[in-house]
C-alpha cells in the first residue's frame, strides 16, 4: 500500500507533492489494528485498504478537498 501511495502520487514518505495538496506521512500508531491497513487522510480514516483502493481513495480526496486545497496553496 506504500509504494501504490507513493506510486500514484509521485511523491515519496516525508515529501509533499509541488502543488500542496497532499504530503505522505508515516503514523505509529492510528489505533487500527483490528482493521488495518489503514491510512488517515486529515480527519478521516479508511481502514482494510488494499494497493488497488489507493486511487480510488486519491481520487476520492480530490474532489473533496480540491477546491480548498488549491485555495490553499494560492493565497
């Protein structure tokens, strides 16, 4: 699930990608294990992900946070 991260987003852990929008992290601990992997994405967590969910789940951020995100980074 890390590489597919990585992968997808073209950027490594403890990188941020040039536009702002998404930076790769690692955690410890999210409290998770029953139901992991799982990744958090600001406040919210996706558990039982697998390399094939990681799109979808960027995509997913995209659309959600991408106004805001871009909005970010400009101002």
């Amino acid at each position: 699930m890390a590489r597919q991260l990585e992968n997808d987003l073209g950027i490594r852990f403890g990188e941020t990608t040039a536009d702002g929008r998404f930076g790769l992290e690692w955690a410890s601990c999210l409290g998770m294990c029953d139901q992991g992997p799982a990744l958090l994405v600001n406040d919210r967590v996706y558990t039982g992900v697998t390399p094939e969910q990681v799109h979808v789940i960027i995509d997913e951020c995209k659309s959600t946070f991408g106004a805001h995100a871009r909005e970010a980074v400009h101002s």
